[in-house]
C-alpha cells in the first residue's frame, strides 16, 4: 500500500512539473510574439519619418528663396505631387516588406514569377512555333467492322426403323360335325349309342343332336418384313455468326476493305 501511494505521489509530481513547463513555453512564446510586433512597428514608425522628411526640406528650400515667386509655385507644386507619389510608393514598399517579413518561411512568388518572365519569351516562340508548326498528320484508328450472319441448319434423311421383323404362325381350321347329348351336352361324336343307353337305365331321356364347329387343324407360319420410316435428322442446329466484311476509321469514318 506505502508503495502505490508513493508512486501515485511521484506522478502527480510529474503531471506538475509537465504543466509548469508548458506555462512556462507558452509564455515564452507570447512574449516572443509580442516583441516581435513591436520590432515591426518600430521599423514602420521609421520608415514613415524617413519618408516625410523630403517634404521639410524641400518647404525651406522654397523659402530661403523669394527672388524667382512664380516658378518656384510651380517646382513647388511639382515637387509636392513627386513627394505624394512617392510617400504612396513608400507606403507600399513597406507593405510589402511586412508581407514579406511575415511570410519568410513560406516561398516567394514574385522572385520566381520575375524569374519566370525572365526567361520565358513568349514573343519568341510564338513566333518560331507560327513558323515550324505544321498540321499534324492525321493517323486512322481502324475498328473492325461485322456483320451477322447466320448459318443454317444442317442435316440428313436416314431409314429408322419402326418394327422388327417377325414370323407369324397363322391357324389352319375347318367346320366338323360332332354328336351332342342333349341331357347333359357331353361330346359324343362315335359314342351315342352307348351313352344314349346309359341314360335310359336311370331313367332320363336318351336324345342327342349334331353341331358343326370350327377345329383347327394346323398352322401356316406367316413372315413380316421390318418396317421403316424414313426420318430427318439434324446434324448441325442453325447458328449465327459474326463475319468481318472491313474497316473504319473511328475519327474521320473513312472506311476500307479487308
């Protein structure tokens, strides 16, 4: 615990001793600042004095001077309008000087722009570049050129086969007479004597009847051929394509042939 509470005393001592230095810095530089600005004053109060002072001089040469009245107005008159001029050409002289103490950290325009002119001599060229330059030649910018086209389709007629060949077996019949009993329907084709007697024992009636039926007797086999059609089928779908058929120039429209 003594040791935290004494770490946390030392940093407190140390965000002390940082902001004291801060103060101190900003300080400094505030009065830095201020010094300056009364440097600059300073060098524009003496600079104005110096540029009034023509005007005193001139005022006695005048007056230690009566013998020439009218022409003197006159130089005087003159004189005066040179000092006003000129006190304008001053104050902007130190204008600029301000300016240019103020910004002598930053790049100076005007040496370069004087630089500039210095060595650029637009007269000069333009008059070379009248008489060298000629129109440029003009160079074709060929795109392709297509067309659609469009490709049929193609194919083939061929035999398809629909049923296999196959033999048939066809039945041979004729109509036949046969002795039917009339009691109880049996077949009794060479037999009706005897089954006539049997019914009469137990008592029944002893008829019988003929029918004629249909018997097969045998087969004739039958052949069948296959059997086909004849079908298209398509070999190649019908597509589209793009066929080149030449140039054209992209700025002019100019055209020519593959």
């Amino acid at each position: 615990m003594n040791s935290r509470r004494q770490m946390i005393k030392v940093g407190i001592v140390v965000l002390i001793v940082v902001l004291l230095g801060m103060m101190l810095t900003h300080c400094a530089n505030i009065t830095e600042t201020k010094s300056v600005k009364s440097n600059k004053t300073v060098e524009k109060a003496k600079k104005k004095v110096t540029t009034k002072k023509p005007e005193k001089n001139k005022s006695t040469d005048i007056d230690k001077m009566p013998g020439q009245e009218e022409k003197k107005k006159v130089d005087v008159s003159n004189t005066v309008s040179n000092t006003s001029e000129s006190k304008k050409d001053n104050t902007a002289s130190t204008t600029n000087t301000s300016s240019n103490k103020n910004n002598t950290s930053s790049s100076k325009p005007s040496n370069s722009s004087s630089n500039n002119s210095g060595s650029s001599k637009p007269s000069n060229n333009s008059g070379s570049n009248s008489s060298s330059s000629k129109p440029a030649e003009h160079t074709h910018d060929w795109v392709a050129q297509y067309k659609t086209v469009t490709v049929p389709e193609k194919g083939h007629n061929e035999q398809v086969l629909v049923q296999a060949a196959y033999d048939e077996q066809v039945p041979i019949t004729e109509m036949r007479e046969y002795s039917i009993c009339s009691t109880c329907g049996a077949d009794i084709t060479g037999n009706t004597s005897a089954h006539m007697k049997a019914h009469m024992l137990n008592g029944e009636n002893g008829n019988f009847h003929s029918e004629w039926r249909e018997v097969v007797t045998g087969y004739n086999t039958v052949h069948h051929d296959a059997v086909y059609e004849t079908r298209y089928v398509v070999d190649s779908p019908a597509t589209t394509k793009q066929e080149l058929i030449g140039y054209k120039c992209s700025s002019c429209g100019k055209t020519r042939s593959n």
